[in-house]
C-alpha cells in the first residue's frame, strides 16, 4: 500500500486589482467615527484560504490554485500562495494583520469537493478575511480598538457576536484559520481577542 503524505498547510492570499470599495468605505469611516481612525493611515480587505491534507510540491499547488475559480478570478484578483512559515506574507513591514471569521462560515466544502476530484486527496478548506493595517504612530491598543465593535465608536472590522478576530503580532501564522483559539489573553503570535464587548462606563 502506498504511504500518504503527511498533512501539510497552504495559504491563499487573494486581494482585487482594483481598489476595494469595502476597503475604501471602511477607512473613511473609521476616520469620520473612530477615535482611533486618526492614526489609520491604510487599510486593505484580502481573502484568505487555507488547505490543509496531503498536499503536492509548491508548482503544483499554485497550479491548481492559479488554474481554478474554485479559489480567486485571476482576471480581477491577484493571488499569493505560501506554504511555509519562512515565506513573507503579502504585508509591508509597516502593516499589521487581522484575520476576521466567520463562526457559522469559515468551511469551503464546494473547494474540498474540488481538490479531491483533481488529486485523489482529501483536504480540509477553510476562508476568512485578512484586513491589513497601516498605523501611524501606534499605541499599543490601536489594532484591537479598530478591529473589535464595542460601541458606537469604538471598533469596525469584527462583529463579536458572529465572529472572531485574531490579531497577527510579528509573523503571520502557519497555519492561522485552522489553528486552534488561544487562550484569553495570551500573546501568541496568532492571539485571539476576547470576543465578549466590554461594557462602555456609564
């Protein structure tokens, strides 16, 4: 019997060519709203999938990404494929990262559906959204204040009562979506951020 590859992670970053209406909408509201919008001074909205099984050498897993629809429209998006810690992310060295997901939506069973009818091996697929961040002169607060919703004004880009949010501190994770919660408060490179709203002082 032939022996099964050991599992292995990739992700997709997949960003549009074209400006990002959302992208561009949430930053302005940020400015107009936000206490902490005045230190925005960037932000970008990318898809990101992971797959993780048995996977092919790197041509062959960006071909089948570069080659389907299952994962990006490369006429409107652009895609780029990491598959180890050691390889950058597409974010500056001046960005941070904030992964948003969905509880109920994360699973991309149509795209399993798909890989294995290609390659005779089984994945797990999972999405969420990556917003990258540009700050000037941050505070150590600033990422977790624009991302969380706790008030009127007070966060933007995670809703805690259907989502959760993990804020990237250094290197981005591999892997992140499927990497599992951690614990409240801790500071992994991949922390997760509490997702109960505090209450506002009356």
């Amino acid at each position: 019997m032939a022996r099964r590859m050991a599992a292995k992670v990739a992700q997709a970053w997949i960003e549009l060519r074209a400006d990002d209406p959302e992208a561009v909408s949430a930053l302005a509201v940020a400015r107009a709203h936000l206490p902490v919008g005045a230190r925005v001074a960037g932000l970008r909205r990318m898809r990101l999938v992971e797959i993780v099984g048995a996977l092919p050498a790197r041509e062959q897993v960006e071909s089948l990404l570069h080659h389907s629809t299952q994962f990006y429209n490369p006429h409107k998006e652009r895609c780029a494929v990491r598959l180890a810690p050691a390889d950058p992310a597409p974010i500056e060295s001046s960005e941070r990262a904030v992964l948003i997901v969905e509880r109920e939506g994360s699973w991309r069973p149509a795209a399993e559906r798909w890989w294995r009818h290609e390659t005779g091996e089984p994945v797990e697929v999972r999405e969420g959204t990556a917003w990258v961040v540009r700050l000037t002169n941050p505070q150590a607060a600033d990422l977790e204040e624009l991302t969380l919703v706790r008030g009127r004004r007070h966060g933007l880009l995670c809703n805690p009562h259907s989502q959760d949010c993990r804020l990237a501190e250094g290197t981005v994770p591999l892997p992140w979506l499927h990497d599992p919660p951690a614990p409240r408060g801790a500071r992994a490179a991949g922390r997760t951020v509490p997702a109960s709203p505090k209450r506002s002082a009356r």
